[in-house]
C-alpha cells in the first residue's frame, strides 16, 4: 500500500502579518470556520474515493493559523482523516499553532485527540521585531505558550525564527537564537526575510533598513555553528532538531515522496502531477459543493524531470542522496555532468556514490538547484 502524508490547510488568522504572501486570510466571524470546515471534510472524503488504497504516515495542519480552530472543530478534520485512511502507527500529526491563540484546556483536548507535535510561529524573541512584522504576539505571549504545552506535556515542539529584518543586527540574532536554546526545545527552522510581491513589505521595500547580503549571510553561518554546538542536528538546510526529532512530514518533501493537500490554495504532489486547489475560500467551496475540483498550476512531470527534482530536493538535505539509490539505466549522463560540475567548483561534495551540498554550496543553493534543473 501506498504511504503518502496528507497536508490540511486552514486560511484563517487574526490578522495579515506585513510580510506574508500565504494563502491566508483576516477572520471576522467564527461561522466562516465552521462552513469552511463542513467542506473541507468532503474535500477529505472525495480525495479518499480517487486515490484508492493508500496509508496516511503524517498529517500536517498547517495555515493560516489551525491553532485558531476549536477543539471539536480540529478532532472532526481528524476523524474525518481517520475514516477516510488507514493511519500507520505512530502517526506524526502536527499543528501550527500562534503564541497566544491556545488555552491550557485547548492544549490539553489537542493533545487527546493525538496531535503529537507543535509548530509555533515565534519568527522572534524582540518584541521590537515583532511589531515590525505586524505579529499580533508578544515575547512573553511565546513564553507563556511554551510553558502550556511543557506543562501539558508536549515533547516534540519546533519553532520558526526569522533573521535578516529591518534593522537587526548580528549581536540581535545571535540573542534570538540563545533564547532558543535556554528553552531547549526540539526543534527550529530559520529563514531569512524575503520581501514578496503582493505584501505591505513590498511597498515599503525601498525604506526598510534590511541588514546587507554579506551581514545576513554571517547571520546564517554563525546561527548554524551556535546550534550545531548545543547540539542540534542540521539535517535540512534551515532546519535543526534533537537526535529522532526531525519534521518527518517535511521529509517527505524533501524526498520528493507523495503527498495529498485538501483545502483552500492546498498542493499535492500524486503519480509524478502536482497541483493545486483554488486559493479563495468562496470558489473553493463551490467547487466542493459540485463535488469537482479544478487543477490549478498542473504539472505533468516526466521521467527526467523527475529525476531532477529528486536530486535537487534531496539536496536540501545535508546528509545528500545516494546515486544508486535515485539514478538507474533512464539516461542521466547529462545530470552526472552537471554534478561533477558542480563538485568541481566547490558546491558538491561527492563521497563513494553519494552527492551533498558542501558548506559553500549550501549558501547558493538556488545556483546549484538552477544548473541540475537546466
């Protein structure tokens, strides 16, 4: 049987933080919830009829904000998961979640109904930047959140960082991720700003004050040195966790595996085709409502196309890939010249049959991914 991991995504939030270009948007009224839920649960039901015989290895709610969900709201998706699949044993079942949007009750029912491990949007410890990025949270919001899921005892609790941002500096970073590793959580993934078309960011590029590209690149490397010395893995290259606590669901991306996305703007990746779902809510919901859901962005990926993706995916994490495990008798002279290539300059390291990005590489990882792709 075929074992994918599934992705639910949740469009609502408090409110649009300046910098996103997510599919996510302000919710007014607690109703657009619950209409939005009632078809999703279809969405779930009609993906189960098409895919035929297939295991659920992790479930990934993402957003948005999912943790905005009531309780009952949360354990309907999932049964409705659980009705609809198989699930393997020892799920991973995740759940974004914002400082300050959960109770130490809502906690304790999401932790019944066997959501396993947390993802907190913190993006900062300094209250300043956080303002400055339109977050609706305080630092002590994400302390006092980190202290509800201890106390009810979550173990596998991750939190997103962000660097680069208007104004920070090195010494301000380097805080930032001390602070991650007081708490001694298990995991985090750190990413630098990126100022997207179709944000408030954007329009204000040209007077934010953002740390130069040589400053913002010191910011990674030495972020990487401070959590490999505290004893992080970097397995991913903006991902670290304790040994066993790596995101499997990210995994499975990253391996370029399958995986099936329901709800709004929600992308799936089945039998070499990705698509994705309508990102407004009302068309989404419509399109539930007929029982068909349009394509959008389809990709039909051919053999060699899917090789590549594989390659340049799989470099994403550290460890690298093995060419016998990913390359067979299909023609891949031209994607063995490209590698060696980039050996030779210094962005992949080659060790027996398996290729990894080298520490220089991994800085220009979208140069090493454009040359396989091209």
């Amino acid at each position: 049987m075929r074992s994918i991991g599934i992705y639910v995504h949740i469009p609502f939030c408090i409110q649009k933080c300046l910098y996103c270009d997510f599919n996510s948007y302000p919710l007014k009224k607690y109703e657009q919830v619950k209409q939005y839920i009632r078809f999703l649960k279809k969405d779930i039901k009609q993906a189960s009829q098409e895919l035929g015989g297939c295991e659920i290895k992790t479930i990934y709610l993402g957003g948005g904000t999912p943790s905005l969900l009531k309780a009952n709201d949360i354990a309907g998706i999932l049964n409705t998961i659980n009705k609809c699949f198989p699930l393997i044993n020892n799920i991973e079942i995740t759940l974004e979640a914002n400082p300050a949007t959960v109770s130490l009750e809502k906690i304790k029912q999401i932790k019944k109904l066997g959501v396993n491990r947390i993802s907190l949007g913190v993006q900062s410890f300094n209250d300043r930047f956080l303002k400055a990025l339109g977050r609706i949270h305080t630092n002590t919001d994400t302390q006092n959140t980190l202290s509800l899921l201890r106390k009810t005892g979550f173990g596998n609790v991750g939190i997103d960082l962000m660097y680069g941002l208007p104004e920070q500096t090195l010494s301000l970073w380097l805080e930032d991720l001390d602070k991650f590793i007081s708490l001694k959580l298990e995991h985090i993934s750190f990413y630098d700003l990126n100022i997207e078309k179709n944000t408030p960011f954007y329009s204000m590029r040209k007077r934010l004050k953002l740390p130069p590209e040589d400053v913002q690149a010191k910011m990674y490397k030495l972020g990487c040195k401070k959590l490999e010395k505290a004893g992080y893995i970097h397995y991913e290259i903006s991902s670290f966790a304790k040994p066993q606590k790596e995101s499997r669901h990210n995994q499975i991306y990253w391996h370029n595996k399958e995986y099936l996305g329901v709800g709004a703007g929600a992308y799936s990746y089945l039998k070499g085709q990705r698509f994705g779902k309508d990102r407004d809510i009302s068309c989404y919901i419509e399109q539930a409502k007929k029982g068909y859901f349009k394509q959008y962005d389809l990709e039909k990926l051919n053999k060699k196309q899917r090789l590549k993706e594989t390659v340049i995916l799989n470099l994403r994490i550290l460890k690298g890939f093995s060419l016998k495990g990913i390359i067979d008798a299909r023609g891949s002279n031209g994607l063995l010249g490209n590698l060696n290539q980039l050996k030779q300059e210094g962005l992949l390291v080659k060790t027996g049959d398996r290729y990894r990005l080298s520490k220089k590489g991994i800085l220009f990882y979208d140069t090493v991914a454009a040359s396989i792709l091209c």
